[in-house]
C-alpha cells in the first residue's frame, strides 16, 4: 500500500529560519564525527590545522619541548577546538535542511507501484525497482511513484509534500501540463504515467541530496577557492620552517609547538573553516525557495548573471487581463456605466469578469442582485458576450464588434468619442470591451494585463547590480512596447518564437555576457538548455524540466529574480569572507611575530606595538582568537551576506572596506584583549 507523506511545508517565518535551539546539539555530535580524515581531506586548510593538532598533542608530552606543559596542553586543545568549531560550522549549515530530509525519506518508505507488464497486465512493485522507461497506473488515493510524464488520463494531484501548496493542481497528457513529480498524490480519477528517471535521479531525490549536502559537489569557484587556500597554506609552511633557521642564526631557538601553532594562526583558517559551510547554506537557502539546482554551478552562474530573460506573461504581468479603467459614452454618468458594467459582469465567472466586478466594487456602493433575481447569460465563443437578464432589462458587455451586433448598430456608425476611446485602447495593448443595456451603448471597459506591483522596482535594483532584463513575448511590437515602459524593462524580444529566442541567447553570450530564463513549454527547451542558467517550472513539459539546470517546484516565474539573489548572496559572502580571512592573516602575521621573536631579537620589541606579555602569551592568544572568530562568523556564512542595489564597482569597495579593514583590525583588538585576560587568570 502507499504510505502517506507528510506536508513538510513550514509555516509563514519559519521557513525562512530553523530554530537555532533544535540545531546546535546534533550538529556538535556530527563536529566530532567529521574529524574523520576521509571527511577532513575534503578541507585541505582544515586537514593541515588537525595534523597540527596531532603534532602538538604529541608534543605536549615530549621531554625538552622548550614549553611548559599547560601552555603546551592549552595549544593543544585551542587547536583541536579550531577544527570542532569549523566542523561545527558545516554540520550546523547541513543540519538546517534535515529534518526536511527526513520528511521526504519517510514518505518514500515503502511506497509501492502498478508497473505494466508486457502483456498489458499490472504487477504490483517497490517503487524503488522502477526504472526510467516503465509505465505505471496511478489512481485516486494513491501517491505518484517517480518523476514522469503523463500518457493517458487527467486528474487533480497534491503536490504539498514536494511544493508545500495544499491546492490541487491538474495534470493531463500531452500539452504543458503533463509532467508530474514523484511522492505527490492523486486526488481524482487516474493516470498512466511512464517513469522518466532512474533510482536516485528523481526530483525527491536531487531535493534530498541537497538539503542534506551529502552530494554536494564543489563548484568551479570553490575548486579555484581551495587551490588559492593550498597555495597560501604552502607559502606560510616555508615561512614557518625558515623561521628556525633566523633563530638558529641569531643563537637562539624557537619551540616546535610554537612554530607549529604559529603555522596555524598565519594560514587562512577563518575562510577554510567556513568555505563548505558558505556553500551549502547558500544551496539551503535555494532549497527553501523550493528551487532544485542540479548542480552548484548553475546557483554560482545566477550570481554572475548579467542578462535576465523574462516571459510577460505571468513574470512581469499577471497574465490574466484586468479591469483598469472605464470610460462613458456621451450622456452616461459615471455611476450610471459603472452599475451596468457590474451587473453584466455577475454571471461571469471568467478572470476578467471578476476583475471587473472587484474594480467596481471599490469604486461604488452598488446594491446587487442575487443570483435568484436574475438570468444568466453565460460567455460563448459563438456570440462573444455575457451578462444578465434583469428587471426585463438586458445588460450585455463583449467584444466591440458583438456587441455593436447586438445593438444593431454598424462600426461606422459608432459615436466618435467611443470610437477614438476604444482606438486608444487597442494601440496601447489593451482589450476594449463595450458595455450596454437594451439597445444603448453606455460606454467601454478597458481590459489590459497588469504589470504586477512592485516589478518595476525589483528590475531597478537589478539594473543597479549591473543586470539587464529583457522582455519575452508573442504580444505585436506595439503592444509589447507599452508594457515594456510600464514594467522598466531594458529590452524587448516581441513576437518571440523558439529560434528567435535562441539566437538572443546566443548572441548575448557572443557578447560575453552570462543570460538566465525561466520557461515551461517544450518549445523553450532549446533555449533553456543553451541559457547559463535555465529555470523550468514544476508543472512544464518533461522536455523543458531535463533541459533545465534548475526545476521551480512552485512553479513561479517570478523565482528568477530570488535565484539570481541567492546566487549574488553566495557569491558575495564567500568573497567577503575570504577578503576578512587573508586580512586576517597579515594582520596576525605583523602582532604576533615581533613578540614571538623579541628575546632572540631585541631590536623587534619597538614593533610589539600590542605590548604582549610574553612569546607564549602571544602564541596562546592567536590560537584562541583563530578558533574563537571561526564561531564569532558562523551566523554570517549561514545567513549570508547581503547584497544590496549597487555597481559591483560599489560592492568591492563596500566589502573590501568592511571586510579587509575589519579583517585587518580586528585581530589586533581580539589577540590583545585574549592577551590581558590569559595572564590576569595567570593561564601563561
């Protein structure tokens, strides 16, 4: 039998943010799980740090090691703490997604399908031995066993255990709307459905994997992150090792445990600690929106995108037109149009009629019949109007030529302030629809698709951040242009085909520019497959969903624009945090080595500008501030850094002032402080 799922949507806020409380326990038990070196290699600075613990917990009982065994032992534990924390970190970013995880596997315990035999006979099996090709029947009551597409059948399915939306939604074959997801249930009637994914390929799958981070590959950037951070760790060992040399020279000697803790404190462990952390809080955060990026790439691509291509209908307008105005002909009141508009548009259940209905509403105080009192007269494609019989009088809105029929009146023959009223109208891009009562025109209601509040504002940030947006559209170039101005777009691709989508996206990449769209049909597959970043919806074509990089689950255009934010997020946070972690560094480098070196070199004390009591003070201080700024940052790498509407001219000097100069402060604060309350409890 099939199992139910339970609907792992969070509420309203807590989507947003997984209580901290139900968190920090599990995640200092996985600290202390990873420091398997099979985990810690995946951390090249981080593995250095353990193997430097190791060293000095060793050294710590070794006879002659030049450092009393408290300050030795407290090196020993600061160090080993270090890794905890970094661990800490990472466990704590892959524990915010596993809870919903566990929702997600439980539902798929023990879920059971109907496979098609060859004979055409059913066969009842684990959904777990499906593999992509097979056919399976799917009825009411039962949940939907694998991705696939829709071979026969229509029916309603919940989809709240995958989107978290409780509305049933319809899928049928052929069309845009024959996709279905893996652990969403029927509600109605029946399917036949053939599996498009193997074990282990499914959305539920993908959405596991990430949530958990378990198959979280390292991206380009982060690849190129780790080669930067081996080659610094490399450059500070040899200063490390030649330091004993110096000091040989100068007839004197540096403790091993020193120089090994040293080693610690110059290399970028602050970035190194945090890196894995940053990247899978970031695809958290990708998750939460309900968007499945098949890999890293694709998220890092949406921060460094510089061309957004946006369909208008259901993007930027609304996609169901909208009463926005009325006008009266000559002799009707405004009062007089608006309550026979309202009550033409009673008995019409259509978007635009209830839009009609809603603007009248709130405009006047009309008092409205019940649905007893009238006659309906529905819309039909034949005569082109709706409205109501009433009170032996017949009120009628339509298309201008159907209801020019009805009242018996020709085109030429129409009053001339409506006339140029109902021109103006159709060149803007709206829909005029005329309004009467018997045999009178009482005037025409101007229908348009409506940019959606705030649109205008979004693509101005973007167009801040250095990205363009354009306009995809089927509308006539007339039409598409009047939107475009309302809407604030850059550019408009009007009466768009396939092949015409295509070639812009090539052509901005030519360019050299990176492009993301968003799209559901087959024929936008091609041109999600060739956008840097292609976005299907949920409820698309299969053809759309595999040529993809990232799947919609809510099935919201509009995501886009949170996509490219997370992506910009991402970015912005692991480039801050790296410019603290190497300013970091330089700054530990120049406090801490006039006092390591004052007793072997005299002439060094001038430049101990933090006045540190001693070596071993100055040491165990840099070790305690390298492991404590690790827990200090982590609310930051899990949160992100946020980006605001500006040039990435303004962002890098933005960050580079925070970031660098605070990279650069605060170590001489933190060292010296840890410094006066290590000698003050007499811990050195």
């Amino acid at each position: 039998m099939n199992m139910p799922i339970p609907d792992v949507k969070a509420p309203h806020g807590a989507k947003d943010q997984t209580r901290f409380s139900a968190l920090w326990r599990p995640a200092l038990w996985q600290a202390v799980v990873k420091l398997d070196p099979r985990q810690l290699k995946r951390s090249p600075v981080m593995l250095v740090v353990a193997l430097t613990a190791m060293l000095t917990t060793a050294l710590c009982f070794a006879p002659g090691n030049g450092v009393s065994t408290g300050v030795a032992m407290q090196i020993a534990v600061w160090l080993w703490f270090t890794v905890l924390f970094a661990n800490f970190a990472e466990a704590l970013a892959e524990g915010r997604g596993k809870a919903r995880a566990d929702s997600l596997k439980a539902g798929s315990q023990g879920l059971m399908a109907q496979r098609r035999k060859g004979d055409g006979s059913f066969e009842a099996v684990a959904a777990a031995q499906l593999r992509k090709g097979d056919v399976v029947r799917v009825v009411a009551g039962e949940m939907i066993p694998g991705d696939g597409e829709v071979l026969e059948g229509i029916a309603a399915v919940n989809e709240a255990a995958i989107t978290g939306e409780s509305a049933p939604v319809i899928r049928e074959s052929g069309g845009d709307r024959s996709a279905v997801t893996g652990n969403t249930r029927l509600v109605s009637d029946w399917l036949l459905i053939r599996i498009t994914s193997n074990p282990g390929e499914s959305t539920l799958d993908r959405m596991i994997a990430l949530v958990e981070g378990a198959k979280r590959q390292k991206t380009p950037n982060e690849i190129a992150l780790d080669i930067l951070l081996i080659g610094l760790t490399l450059i500070f060992l040899i200063v490390v090792v030649t330091l004993q040399p110096f000091a040989h020279f100068a007839g004197g000697s540096l403790p091993l445990i020193f120089l090994a803790a040293l080693l610690v404190t110059l290399i970028p462990t602050t970035i190194g600690g945090l890196l894995s952390a940053i990247g899978i809080a970031g695809m958290d955060r990708l998750v939460r929106l309900n968007v499945i990026a098949r890999s890293g790439r694709a998220v890092e691509a949406a921060g460094d995108v510089h061309t957004l291509m946006l369909d208008k209908t259901g993007t930027i307008t609304f996609g169901n037109r909208r009463c926005s105005a009325l006008h009266a002909a000559s002799g009707v009141t405004a009062k007089e149009l608006g309550e026979g508009a309202l009550l033409a548009s009673l008995a019409d259940d259509t978007a635009e009629g209830k839009s009609i209905v809603e603007y009248l509403r709130q405009l006047h105080d009309f008092a409205e019949p019940s649905a007893s009192q009238y006659e309906a007269i529905a819309f039909s494609a034949e005569t082109r109007l709706s409205g109501i019989d009433f009170q032996q009088r017949r009120y009628r809105k339509g298309a201008v030529d159907a209801v020019l029929a009805f009242v018996g009146m020709p085109r030429l023959e129409m009053p001339a302030p409506l006339a140029r009223e109902v021109e103006r109208i159709a060149q803007s891009g709206g829909t005029p629809l005329l309004v009467c009562v018997d045999k009178r025109l009482l005037g025409v209601i101007h229908l348009k698709d409506v940019v959606k509040p705030g649109i205008r504002e979004r693509f101005a940030e973007l167009r801040k951040l250095g990205i363009r947006t354009v306009m995809v559209t089927g509308d006539n170039p007339l039409t598409a242009a009047a939107i475009a101005a309302e809407a604030g777009v850059d550019d408009v691709l009007a009466e768009a085909t396939p092949e015409k989508k295509l070639a812009r996206i090539r052509q901005e990449q030519n360019d050299g520019r990176l492009v993301a769209m968003c799209g559901d049909g087959a024929n936008d597959a091609p041109a999600l497959a060739q956008a840097d970043v292609g976005m299907a919806m949920n409820d698309g074509t299969q053809a759309a969903r595999e040529a993809a990089n990232m799947v919609d689950l809510d099935s919201d255009p509009t995501k886009l624009l949170d996509v490219v934010q997370v992506g910009k997020e991402l970015l912005v946070t692991r480039g801050a945090l790296t410019t603290f972690s190497i300013a970091n560094d330089v700054a530990k480098y120049f406090a801490i080595l006039p006092a390591l070196f004052a007793a072997i070199y005299p002439q060094l004390g001038v430049l101990n500008l933090m006045g540190l009591a001693s070596p071993q003070s100055a040491i165990l201080s840099a070790i305690v501030f390298n492991a404590l700024i690790i827990i200090v940052l982590i609310p930051l790498a899990l949160r992100g850094v946020r980006v605001q509407a500006a040039s990435a001219a303004q962002l890098l000097r933005r960050n580079l002032l925070i970031y660098g100069v605070g990279g650069l402060i605060v170590p001489f604060a933190g060292i010296k402080l840890i410094d006066v309350v290590l000698n003050a409890l007499h811990l050195v």
